[in-house]
C-alpha cells in the first residue's frame, strides 16, 4: 500500500476481497474511489467528484447511508459482486471492515417475485452429480443427486429448472469449459469460482451438519459426504462468506429426489412455454392460468407447473382441493380476498434473521400472521372446503404459536412506526415500563415546551411571541423586532433576523438538554427493543416459512380453480395405466384468443403410437402440444382443457420441436434435432410420453425419411412409449400396417374447389395428400410461383415419384419415370428405372414372356430332388433362353 489516508484504507480493503467493487462507508455515506467510483458512476448516473488524499488526487462517487440498499441491488442485478465496508469506532477514532459482499445469489433486497437461487454443483464421476439450490430470500434450501449415464444432461436441467441467479461449480467442473458453457446457455446465472475446500467431502459435511443438525443427514438418508451435501457444503459457506446472516432462515434441508417428478428436460420446457414462450412474445402456460393474488402464490405456481408430480396421492390431494374450490365460488372469492392481503412471510423471515426486516416489515408479518385464523375460519366454516385436503394445509403450520407471535408484535409494535429505526415512534405504549416512564418525562418535557409560548405572552405581556426549534439553534423564544425590547432579563439574545430577535432561557436550555437526552435514550430503547423484538421473529423463521409455504399453496390451488371454472376444465381421472383418452381436448394457451376446435385422443395398451399427418398449418403442432399440456396439468393436480379427461400417468414427457432459438444460437438445425431425438432415446421409458414433430426434417428427404423410420421402430419396438409423431413423410403412414401398435390420425382440411378448408379436426387414418402449395399462396409466394408449383406437383402425383409399398409388394405404378420405393419388408429405399429395368415392381411387370418363364420354371425347382449335374445342365439351358 502506497497511498495512506482514507483511499489508502480503501485501497488496501479493496486488496483483499476478490468482489468486483468496494462501497466504504464514510460518515453518513458510502463511498467508491478510484476506478470503482468512475465505473459506478457510469453505471449508476452518479456525479464523480475528486477527493484529494495524501497529496494526490482520485474521483470518488458516494450514496447516502440509508440508499445503499437500491444502488447495491442495481449493480449486483447488472452481474458485479459489491463488497461493504463498514465504519465501526475504535478508541482513536473509526476504522472499517468489510462486513459483506452483495452477489446476484446472495442479494436478499430483491424486489423481483420471481426466486432467485444460488446452485452449487458437485461432480464426482461423469455418472454422479450432486446439486444443492438455496434461496437466500425465503431460506429454502434443496438437495439432489442424479446418477446414470445421462447425469449431466439431467443435472442441467435441474439448474434450467430452478434457473439460479448465481451458480458454483465445483472444483472438477470449473475446468470444463463444455459444462460451463452448456449451464450459461440453459439458464442466465452467474458462474461464481468460490474456494475449493469449501467442496471439500468432510467440511462440506460438517458444514451442513451445523447448519441443519447433526442427526439432519442420517434422518433424511443423505450420505455423509455425498455429493450432494458436498452441494449443500459450499453453498453454505458462501452464504456465510458474503456475510449476509441470512444462514438462520434456512432452517429446513429438503432433499428430493428425481423419481417423484415427472422427467422434463429443458427443451421439453421450452418447447411447451411453460413458463417464457419461444419468440418471447405471446402468453406461456404460467402466463395463461396464473391468477394467483400472492407472489409466493405465483412462484409456488411456477414451480409447479415445471414440476409435474408422479405420486397419485399428491395428485388427488391437489384435485380434491381444486375441485372443492371450483365448487365454492363465494368461498373461493372470499378466500382469494383475504389472501390478497398476505404479504410474503418466507421473504418476510429471510429479511428478520438478515437483520433488514423493518417496523412496517415486522407489521406486515403481523397482519398476515393474523390472517391464518380467518382462512382457518373460512375453510372450516363451509362442509365441502373443511372435507377437502385445504384444511390439511392450514392446520399445517403451528397455528398457536402463529397466534403468540402475532400477540406479541401487535403488542409491541406501533401502528404507525416511522421508516427510520433509530427515531423512536417504534414500540407502543405499555410494552416496556422503562421505555413508558421515558416516554412520560420525554412528552412532559415537550408538554412544558409547548405550554411556554402561551405562558411568556401572558406573563409579560408580549403578543408577537412564538417558541421553535430548528436544526442549527435548537429550542428558542421568537418575539417580533417590536417588542425586543420589552423582553425580561432572563431571556439571553441568540439571534437576530429582519422582522425578530431570538432568545433563550436557562429554563428552557435545560429543558432542551432534557428533551434531547431523553429522545436519545427514547431513540436507543425503542431501537433495542426492537431488536429483540426482530429476533424473536428471526427465532420463528421456520414458522413464518410454514405459515408463508400453507398462504402459497392456497393461493396457487385457488388460482388453478380459478382458471379451471372460468374455462370450463375438467378434473381428469388419473390412473397407473398406459390409458390416454381425452375427449375434446382443447390447446390451454391456444384457446385463449382462437375459436378453438377441440379434439379427442385415445392412446392405449394397443394403440400406442400416433402419426400424425396433416397439410401445413393445420394444426399438427398444436394437437400435440396439446395432448403434452394436458397431461402435464394433469400431473400438477389441476383440471384440464377438456371435456373429459383419463390420464394413464407418465413418469417423464419428452418433446421434439421446431428449434428457433439454437437458429438464433447458430447451431445447424438438424445437428440440434439430433442431438434432442438423441436425448429422447437415451432417456425416454415405456412409461414416458413422445410428441416428435418434423423428426428428420432438416436433411435430404432419404436421410430424413430412414431415421424418421428407425426411429418410429425403436420407440415402438425397444422404448414402447407414448408417442405422437407428425410427420410430411407419408411414407410413414404405411407403418400402421406393420407395427402392431402404430396407428394413423389426420388433420381434416375440406379442399372442396379450389379453396382448401382447415378443418382443425383430428380424423382417423392418413392424410392423402399435403397442401404446402396452397400455404405457400396463403402467405403471399407470389402468383407465378405459386401456379408453377401447382403444375410442377400435378406432374410429380401423377409421377408418383416417391410412394410406399407395402409387403405384398404394391402400390407403385407409372412409367417412363424414376422411382424410388420404400419396401416395408425391408426397410429399405429402391431405385429402379422403369427403362432400364433393374429391380422394383415397374421392372418386374416388363419382363419378357421367356425370362418370366424361365423364372416360374427356377422357383419350382425342388433342390431335394435334383441332382448338382442335372440343376448345372438346367442352368445352363435357362441362361441360354436369357441371354438370347
Ligand atoms: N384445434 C384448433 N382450433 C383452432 N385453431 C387451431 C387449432 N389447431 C391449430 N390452430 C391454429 O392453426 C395454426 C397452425 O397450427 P400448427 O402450427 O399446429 O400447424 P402445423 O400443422 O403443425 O403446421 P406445420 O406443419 O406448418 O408446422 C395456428 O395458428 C393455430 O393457432
């Protein structure tokens, strides 16, 4: 360190933090120097000013004291970690420490609804990775583990689910640049390099154990030192590290595993919109049934629907509840009512053992603490509600307790508390004798203070006489220039202005000494109090989170009966089966600004696999995302668009579909749907459900056409899945006839005449033909192209240049052209001339009457009973009538 004074000391704190900026606090301000006040500045629209020190000069940009909180927000929110100094009193004056550092994970002054979780993540072999995610803002706190081959596919989509703000990769990922860079295009999370011991196996363990209990690990059958925990380990010393005291709210470790939801990868997400739609335009699935009145409701909500459920008891239990809701609108209205009014307590407990929570923070946990009694009330009130599931969630929480921390902060806390907290005007009267008989003496001084004014005039006969008190002189005696004079001898002359004169008295400096002393240890009192008081509450962090979890879940089921009443869903019947029958089914985004025509769809133990066919733009996509939607509601336990609904559960759904953001990314398309078909076939089970659209289309139509083809086989044949596939290739159609339990569907378009007519109706079998042509013309290919085009197909139909065939070998036809056929039997592609005769069904029907006998004569031959002679000799004879 070169430099000394006040930069110096800022400087070398600077040294030692690896934070990207330092605020240092000043007096009542903190400050940037250097080249850390010239980027805030910038960032922040702050004006730099120069600060001279030890003889040079440097720019230095501040914020007040109490604006901290916004400026940190907006630098952390725009990826820089903010590390704060503050100025403690020593016995030769101040000196400063850095008392913690503000990351995008550890920010807890968030205003945003939506959660923001710090991950870390353990790898311990390519087949075992351990994940633990914790919200600093409401102290959840989650652990997994995923093992198997495709473990760090699964483990970025765990990171893609729970979308973290910051993330910690452990030490044998932060050298694997092709990991890291999958994570930050899955999800927008800064990746944060924190001390590798932090990870280490027994420190992250004995770390976890401090923080959740010794006997935490072996209750929830986590491994001691699995990787996992290794996770929770550095995740947990982070938090500490950054020194924000949040540690106290995360009070429950929640392991979970991957087999009690439903499998949905990224890209499954993305294609369903669950939560952000594709183009970034339009609603997504949240967007569309969100009416939820509370924003832990909505995060609830979300979460949710991007973790559909494979348990039938979780499920009906969120059925009965909705469906008990759909029935009772009044109570249903009532109950969202009361709820509007709950503020967020898991955020609320976060912010008190942070030690942020102010008065109007500790008020609004007391009125949504006081709300539990009237939604216990209203659910036990009404049969149909206080039989559903609903009053399992509010019993929940410990309502007593609930009750006592309610009593104690109305008890304690004024109505109307200033924002300041050192101020006084926090605690209200008879909470604290001290603090009462302070109160008394402070208001009897003021009461004296006031009374002198009206006393002064009357005593001495003066009317221009007020008494005041202002910032620089304090209490004093204002008599107008008039009547200075007439003053008594006890007034001392303090100042003088244009129209008075203003004086004191030995009485009233001594009251004012008294008022000030007292406002002072007013001041301190009530803020010790409050402290307590905030600690108290810090100390029930677990019960606000249950009470705050019961309010969230409430509110989400409310929203989704909400939506279901609104837009005529159904409660679907879930079963164990491989049963998929939904009668007029409806798109649940889609039908929110189209006249939407609704569909059926039975999938079966027989019927298991789907082609799905259909012209362009007639609805194919939509049918299938529909299908794929309703059984993901299904799976969060809410209604479904349709009329009726019974749902064989799945345990993961699996899509494949258009691929417009890798375009964007500018990956080739086709080397994207491979690798997601990849996916899908390394992951999907018999239990799963497929929807492929356009599988094979990004290639030449050969290529395209086998691995659509193979692809169909595998998941029929090895996978037995769930699956609809809409494909252009008709050649596919003819698989029904082959594979047991393939069947075709198609979009219904009326081609009557010219016009051709989207039907949006799902019929059975194949389509006959495609309408890309008329689409081309619906979107304005202008009209020589589009003429051309319809010539140029009429020729190639009547060509028949690429068609199927079946085993029993027909099908084809035509002349003088080239065909290419695909032999089901074989699996396989024939090119055949019809000219130059080599092989397929056109050069079979040309033969020559002497080969075609020559042929019947060689399949009649019965080897058993020719000798080699004689068949060499009958070789010989044929060749000789072929050749000819
Ligand atoms: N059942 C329906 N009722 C009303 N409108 C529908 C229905 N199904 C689809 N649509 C509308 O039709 C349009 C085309 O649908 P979609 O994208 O599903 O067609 P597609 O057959 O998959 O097209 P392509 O083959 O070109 O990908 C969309 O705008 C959609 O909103």
């Amino acid at each position: 360190m070169t430099e000394g004074g006040i930069v110096g000391e800022f400087l070398s704190l600077k040294e030692g933090t690896d934070a990207d900026l330092l605020a240092m606090q000043c007096g009542d301000f903190y400050e940037f120097f250097a080249d850390d006040a010239e980027l805030v500045a910038e960032e922040l629209d702050l004006r730099v000013s120069k600060k001279s020190s030890h003889g040079s000069s440097y720019p230095m940009a501040g914020v007040p004291l109490s604006e901290l909180t916004p400026y940190l927000k907006a630098l952390v929110e725009r990826g820089y970690r903010v590390a704060v100094a503050d100025q403690y009193d020593t016995e030769d004056g101040h000196a400063r420490e850095i008392t913690r550092v503000a990351t995008p994970g550890t920010l807890i002054e968030t205003t945003e609804e939506d959660a923001r979780y710090l991950a870390g993540v353990v790898r311990v072999s390519d087949e075992c990775y351990g994940l633990a995610f914790a919200e600093v803002t409401t102290g959840r706190f989650l652990v997994t583990r995923i093992e198997g081959e495709d473990a760090e596919a699964r483990a970025i989509t765990e990171c893609y689910r729970y979308d973290p703000v910051e993330i910690l990769p452990g030490p044998d990922l932060r050298e694997d640049e092709d990991f890291l860079e999958s994570l930050s295009e899955r999800t927008d999370g800064e990746v944060t390099l924190h001390e590798k011991n932090a990870f280490a196996p027994g420190a992250a363990t004995h770390r976890t154990r401090e923080q959740f209990g010794r006997e935490t690990l072996s209750s929830l059958d986590l491994e001691t030192e699995g990787p996992e925990v290794r996770a929770a380990g550095a995740v947990l010393s982070y938090v500490e590290e950054t020194g924000l005291g949040v540690l106290p709210s995360m009070t429950r470790l929640q392991p979970y595993g991957a087999d009690d939801f439903v499998s949905c990868d990224v890209t499954t997400q993305r294609n369903l919109e669950l939560t952000e739609t594709m183009t970034g335009a339009g609603r997504s699935l949240f967007g569309t049934v969100d009416h939820t009145v509370t924003s832990a409701g909505g995060r609830l909500l979300k979460e949710w629907l991007g973790r559909p459920r494979r348990s039938l008891g979780e499920l009906h239990r969120r059925q009965d509840s909705v469906g008990a809701l759909c029935e009772r609108a009044l109570a249903r209205e009532d109950l969202r009512e009361i709820l509007g009014e709950a503020y967020d307590l898991e955020r609320l407990a976060s912010r008190a053992t942070h030690g942020s929570a102010d008065a109007h923070a500790l008020l609004r946990a007391r009125d949504t603490l006081a709300l539990l009694p009237e939604v216990a009330d209203l659910i036990g009130g009404d049969d149909r509600l206080a039989e559903s599931p609903l009053s399992g969630i509010i019993e929940r929480p410990d309502c007593e307790s609930a009750a006592t921390l309610e009593k104690a902060l109305r008890e304690a806390l004024a109505e109307e508390p200033p924002k300041t907290l050192r101020e006084g005007g926090l605690i209200t009267k008879g909470y604290d004798a001290e603090l009462d008989e302070l109160v008394e003496r402070h208001e009897n001084a003021l009461a004296w203070i006031e009374e002198l004014g009206p006393r002064e005039k009357a005593d001495h006969g003066i009317t221009h006489l007020q008494v005041d008190r202002n910032k620089t002189d304090g209490y004093y005696i204002q008599v107008g220039k008039s009547e200075a004079e007439a003053v008594p001898e006890t007034y001392r002359q303090v100042k003088t202005l244009k129209n008075s004169v203003r004086f004191t008295t030995d009485a009233l400096e001594e009251r004012e000494r008294e008022v000030l002393r007292l406002e002072e240890r007013r001041g301190e009192l009530e803020y010790e109090l409050f402290c307590e008081l905030r600690e108290r509450v810090a100390d029930r962090a677990s019960l606000l989170q249950d009470v705050g979890r019961a309010i969230a879940e409430l509110d989400s089921l409310a929203s989704l009966a909400t939506h279901a009443v609104e837009n005529r869903w159904v409660r679907p019947e879930l079963e164990e089966s491989r049963a998929l029958d939904i009668e007029a089914g409806r798109h649940p985004v889609v039908e929110q600004t189209t006249e939407f025509v609704p569909n059926d769809l039975q999938l079966s133990e027989s019927r298991g696999f789907l082609i799905v066919t259909g012209p362009n733009m007639s609805g194919k996509s939509t049918y299938m995302r529909q299908v794929a939607l309703i059984v993901l509601l299904a799976q969060v336990g809410s209604f479904v668009p349709a009329e009726y609904a019974k749902i064989g559960l799945v345990d993961g759904i699996y899509t494949r579909v258009g691929a417009l953001d890798e375009l964007a990314q500018g990956r080739s398309t086709f080397m994207v749907e491979m690798q997601e078909l990849s996916n899908i076939l390394h992951s999907a089970t018999e239990d799963s459900l497929v929807i492929l659209d356009e599988v094979g289309r990004g290639t030449a139509t050969y290529d395209g056409i086998s691995i659509a083809w193979a692809t169909t086989e595998y998941l029929h044949n090895e996978i037995r899945a769930k699956t609809l596939f809409a494909t252009h290739y008709h050649e596919l159609t003819a698989l029904a006839d082959h594979l047991e339990r393939v069947a075709n569907v198609h979009v219904a378009v009326d081609d009557e005449g010219n016009d051709v007519t989207f039907l949006r109706t799902i019929r059975e079998g194949p389509t006959n033909r495609s309408y890309g042509v008329h689409v081309a013309d619906l979107a304005g290919v202008p009209d020589p192209v589009v003429s051309r085009s319809d010539e140029v197909l009429e020729r190639l139909r009547a060509e028949k240049a690429i068609e199927a065939r079946g085993e029993d070998g027909g099908g084809a036809s035509g002349s003088g052209t080239q065909q290419v056929v695909f032999d089901v039997g074989s699996g396989q592609f024939e090119t055949a001339s019809t000219d130059g005769g080599s092989s397929g069904e056109e050069a079979d029907e040309q033969l020559d009457p002497e080969t075609e006998a020559v042929l019947s004569e060689l399949s009649e031959v019965e080897l058993a009973n020719v000798s080699p002679v004689e068949l060499m000799g009958r070789v010989q004879e044929w060749q000789g009538r072929v050749r000819r």
